[in-house]
C-alpha cells in the first residue's frame, strides 16, 4: 500500500522500549540481590525479634 512510515516507526519504538527494558533488567540483576535474596523488607519483620547483623 505504500506506507513505510508506519511500520518503520514501530519498529523503532519496540526497539528502544526493549533496550530500555533490557538495560532496566540488567541493573537489577547486575546486583544479585534478588538471586540471593538478601533485599531489604522493612515491614515484614515480626515486632520484638532483634534484627541480625548484616555481614
């Protein structure tokens, strides 16, 4: 039909979207934080359990 404009733009939005979503994942599992499971929960911990010393 002629019109290249219209796929050529999505196709550049669905690669920069992805970029940033892979930049964005690879921050956070740069960390390993979530592989570990050593983030932090403020709320989740039980009232009078003294908390354990972080190494």
């Amino acid at each position: 039909m002629g019109d290249y404009l219209t796929p050529i733009l999505g196709i550049a939005y669905v690669s920069v979207f992805t970029i940033i979503l892979m930049y964005a994942a690879s921050r956070l599992f740069a960390t390993e934080k979530i592989l570990t499971a050593k983030l932090k929960f403020r709320g989740l911990r039980k009232r009078g359990k003294t908390p354990t010393p972080e190494s």
